[in-house]
C-alpha cells in the first residue's frame, strides 16, 4: 500500500508540474503504462475531459475515491467540495454547468445517498446539462447483503435505476473504465443536448490494478461543429411558409439559450414575428423590445398567451413542449402551420403539421436571415396589423403588473397585519439584482411561477428558473457553484418558505466554501403555489399550509458566517435591507414574510390552460379538437 501511494504522489506531482496528463504523455514525462487502480484512473480520466471539480459527500461506499482525491487536491490537480446534501451537491454541479460552463462530478456512497443524487439528476436531465455522477456499489462477489443496497438478491439493481434518467455504466470490471469514460463522454458533453451520466463503482473493485494501464487510452476532448443541414432546401421551405402567413409567433424554449441575440433579433426583424420566451431565456429577445410579448404557457402573460393563441404559423426555437410551456398542447388555438427547430428528432416533431428542422437554432436562423435578406420582400401590411394587435395586448400586460406594484401591501389573515404581496416584494428584489447586475435563480413554486412573469432581462443568462423539473430547494443549493466556480458572479437566490426548508444546507456549505452572495426568503406559511392550484380547481385548499411560526432569522444566524436581515413590511424596508445585504462579504439571509390569499391584486394569476386534477378532461378535449 505504501509503494502504491509513493507511486501516487509521484504521479501528481509529474502531472502538476507538466500542466496536464496530456502534456506529461506528449512531452515524455510520464511513461504511458503504469500500474494504476480503478479510482485513480477514473480521477485521471475525468481530469482529462476538463473534469476537475468533485463535490458530494463520501461514505464507506467510496472511501478508496476519497483516498485517491486526497491525493490529487494536495498536488492542486483537483478541488474537493464535500457537502452536506447529496441533492445539494447535484444542484451545486449542475449550477456549475448552467451559470459558469465549467463540468463538475458528483459523488456519493452506495445506497440512500446515491438516490438522493439521483434525485437531483433531474435537474440537469430536465435543462440538458452534462453532470457525471459516482455512486459505490455493492461488492461483485455477491458473499452476502451489502449494507445500503437495495435489499432484493438480484443484480446491478442500482444500474438498472440510474439507466432511467441518463448513461449509466456499472464498472464490475476495472479494464472497463476507458468505455465507460467514452460512453460517459457522449453523454456529458454532448453538443446536441447534455445529460447526466452515472458511474456505479462496486466497493471491491475500486481498489482493483490494472497492471500496465495504457493512459493514452483515456478518452480526450474533441471539438464537434453545430449541427447544421447539408443544404438549405428547408430553410427555403420555412421561409416560404413565412411569406405566407401574416400572423406569426416565435417561441423560444430552454435550447435556445445559446443563440446569438443579434440574429435572433435580426430574425425577427425580417420575419415580422412576435416573440415569446418560456420562463428559462427571458433577456435573449431584450424585454423592451417592442416585438417581445414576453412569457406565454400555463401561468404566462396576457401578451404572451395571445401571440400564442391567436398565430397562424408558429416557430419553435430549442423546446421540448413540457406542459406548462405550451399549456398542456392547447396554447396553440389557431395555428395552421409550425416550423420546429431542434437537435433531437423526436422534439422536433412534437406537434403534427410541423416542418422539423434538425440542428443548432442560432445557425438554422442566421441561414434563413440570408434567404430573407436575398429576397427582400416589400413590408406587408397585415403582419403590421398582427404586430399592432400584439402590442396592445403588451401595454395590456404591463398595466396589469404596474397595479400590483402601485398596491404593495394587503391584510394577511394568518399574521393578522398588512404584508408585502409577492409579487410588490418580488418586483423589489428583481429591480435591486437588475441594478447590481447580479444573477437572479429562482426555487419552485410561487416564488418561481410568480418570478417568470416578472423578470425584465435586456440580455439573457441574467435569470435562472429550473422550470424543467422544478425542484424545490434548487435555488439555495445553486449559490454554492459560485464558490465552485473560476470567474464568480454576485448571485441572489430567491426561495419561499417551502423551498427553503427542503434544503437549508447551504447554510452551514456557504460558510465552509466562502459563498458570497444572498437568500432572499419570502415567507407565507404555505406551500402558496398549491393552495392556489386547489383553490382553483376545488374551491378550497387542503394540507399545504402550516401555523407553525419559524424564526427564519434566527435560525440562520445559527450559523456563524451567515449575515441575517429583517426585509420588513414595505418596499423601503426591503429595499434598505437588500442594500446591507448586498455588503456583507459572505452569504447573507433576507427575510420577508409575504401575504398569501384570494386577492386579485395579491398575484399574478394564470392565463393559459393545464392538464392537471379536475381541468384535464377539458384541457385534453381541447387539445384533440385542436388536432397538433
């Protein structure tokens, strides 16, 4: 053990002093064939993809990774993040890729913790985002039950589970790990769409020595090119079928977040669209842009949900059509035609009538500008009239939102005094990040849905909403990437009460890895955005509140390192309180508790249809009669 450890650091230090395994291999520092285990190789190889970040939490399932992580952290090869939460530690990684581009793994022991991860991979199963993941696992000689697996004698039971959400490999055999990082590879870094990937490491083989390991055989980075068509015949086509509809609506879905907002904007300009983003890209089409209707689905927007319901030819930029994206498939009322743009074919073709573009949304636009610019086609009259209509319904929308503001404070029942509505409180918070230019990332539920509807980016990747699989305790989780990453970014997570409490680690995780940045925490004693929900279809809500009172304060002070500020009862209070906030050198708490009843001027309301408890006869009836 000794003489393997020896040969260890060496090995690092080689690697450190060269620059990388790749540099060391090309310059004849290092001999390509050495006798490595199972988690050093799978630590070089993960370093060789880029991967230099790990974080999550070891057990008894991966103690010989956590040895070999000891290692290469004290060599400055790796940084080691070891968290509270396993489900923080996959919000944290997919952050990381989200926020910052960097590539993170995280890691956990066998059983409840990997599921825990597991649970979180929804996150950037959801959003496309390449995370890769490193669970123990049970032994191979099968000698008996294995603490923490899954107690049914049948094999790989593990793998059979992370197989559901994305690439799995179970490495049974040592010899194995250069297919499995290939595999891995084509899932995390896919260009077409990332995902997560899921390594399960059998506790008796991580230790294993693969004598004579080839380190050239590790898998390395390749450059892949946007997908773009062979040749333009489609494009002609959508342009065609621009020409010949006079009422059209973009739409812009979470795949879209890399176009170039010039030719978006210049799209627009040519096509003569009106545009609607989901709640993941608003500022890729600047908010006062006077062709942007702003957010349409579900909840949505006056101006969005009529551009939506009211086009005759539609433009899917980057989406998969989740439910509340499309309003459950009814949004799209009067729509004869769709033009979808997407890297995966099945997406594509999420409605009929549809003429599916394959490949990257900024160049399949940027193709159909030059077509466009080539023809030069003479203004048309009846797009100006669609653009006119649309834009009345955006004063529409916006006069809706201004009385909101102009009436901040209503009688709250439950605290017996006049509180801040959410969305007054909200519009505060959003204006300050707005002003500081810091990155806003909203946490399920109200807080999030009242959130989309409210954000007013000029520029995108300013607002980050996990609409995808919207996991509660995203948000807090996610200030840790800040920490992790290499260019930080002042970022405020914004969370209810609800959220918050399904995981506060990043408490204790933002003192221990030096965060800097904010929690603001809106509280209404409620899981408000299902009380709503049932109030809405029943009439009544039922078991999503509480009366227990909770010093949120307090309890954050708790933490030594944690500032603590007391939001109050009006927007000067909340401004004043953001601003001391805002100066604290480390993670810093905002509390405001917030009304929650049937007011109209209390929210934002919904606008557009959803399949869910008793609207879904309805909602489905719709949907076939409209026939996509």
């Amino acid at each position: 053990m000794s003489n393997q450890l020896d040969e260890r650091i060496k090995r690092a230090g080689i690697i450190q002093k060269a620059g990388s395994l790749r540099i060391a291999l090309d310059s004849g520092k290092i001999e390509p064939y050495q006798n490595i285990s199972l988690s050093e190789g799978l630590v070089l190889g993960l370093m060789n993809q880029g991967v230099r970040k790990f974080v999550g939490i070891f057990g008894h399932g991966t103690t010989d990774v956590a040895e070999v992580l000891r290692v290469y952290q004290k060599e400055g090869l790796v940084e080691v993040y070891n968290v509270r939460n396993e489900t923080e530690a996959s919000h944290a990684a997919a952050q990381l890729r989200w926020q910052y581009g960097e590539y993170a793994a995280v890691f956990t022991s066998i059983g409840p913790g990997a599921l825990q991860a597991f649970a979180g991979s929804l996150v950037p199963k959801s959003n496309g985002l390449g995370v890769y993941y490193i669970f123990g696992d049970e032994t191979t000689h099968n000698e008996g039950p294995n603490m923490q697996q899954i107690a049914k004698r049948e094999q790989d039971l593990f793998l059979k589970i992370s197989s559901a959400m994305g690439g799995s490999y179970s490495l049974n055999t040592a010899e194995a790990l250069f297919t499995a990082l290939k595999w891995g590879y084509n899932t995390v870094f896919n260009p077409m769409r990332e995902g997560p990937y899921f390594m399960l490491l059998p506790m008796n083989i991580q230790g294993k020595i693969m004598k004579g390991m080839n380190l050239n055989e590790l898998p390395v980075p390749v450059r892949v090119p946007p997908s773009t068509p062979s040749d333009m015949e489609g494009c002609r086509i959508a342009v065609d079928y621009i020409k010949k509809y006079s009422r059209i609506t973009v739409k812009a879905g979470g795949g879209s977040r890399n176009i170039d907002p010039k030719v978006l904007s210049h799209f627009m300009e040519l096509s003569g669209a009106v545009y609607v983003h989901g709640p993941q890209v608003p500022g890729l089409l600047p908010e006062d842009h006077e062709g942007n209707m702003t957010v349409g689905g579900s909840k949505g927007s006056i101006s969005g949900n009529y551009a939506m319901e009211n086009c005759e030819l539609l433009i899917v930029l980057g989406a998969r059509g989740v439910c509340q994206w499309d309003s459950s498939g009814t949004a799209w009322k009067k729509t004869r035609q769709i033009i979808n743009i997407n890297t995966i074919w099945e997406d594509a073709l999420q409605y009929n009538r549809t003429l599916p573009l394959l490949g990257d949304c900024g160049e399949l636009l940027n193709q159909m500008n030059t077509i466009m610019e080539k023809e030069n086609q003479p203004p048309d009259s009846s797009k100006a009239e669609w653009i006119d209509s649309c834009r009345i319904k955006r004063k529409e929308w916006d006069a809706y939102r201004n009385k909101r503001f102009q009436n901040p404070v209503l009688p709250d029942k439950k605290w017996g005094k006049d509180l801040l509505t959410q969305p007054a409180a909200l519009d505060q918070i959003i204006s300050f990040a707005d002003r500081k230019n810091a990155v806003k990332i909203f946490d399920a539920g109200d807080v999030q849905a009242n959130g989309f509807q409210l954000v007013r980016d000029n520029v995108p990747f300013r607002t980050y909403t996990d609409t995808g699989s919207s996991y509660m305790g995203f948000a807090v989780s996610a200030l840790l990437a800040s920490a992790m990453a290499e260019d930080h970014e002042y970022s405020i997570a914004f969370t209810g009460d609800g959220s918050f409490l399904m995981n506060p680690k990043i408490l204790l995780d933002a003192v221990q890895f030096d965060v800097h940045g904010m929690i603001v925490l809106l509280d209404n004693r409620r899981m408000a955005a299902i009380s709503g929900l049932q109030q809405a279809q029943y009439g009544r809500d039922f078991a999503t509140d509480d009366s227990v009172e909770v010093d949120y304060l307090r309890l954050a002070s708790a933490f030594k390192g944690v500032a603590t500020y007391d939001g109050g009862f009006t927007p000067e209070q909340v401004k004043q309180a953001l601003e001391s906030a805002y100066e604290y050198k480390g993670l810093s708490l905002v509390y405001i508790p917030v009304y929650s009843g049937d007011h109209e001027l209390g929210g934002l309301g919904a606008f557009g249809n959803w399949n869910v408890g008793n609207w879904c006869d309805s909602v489905q009836q719709e949907k076939h009669k409209i026939g996509l």
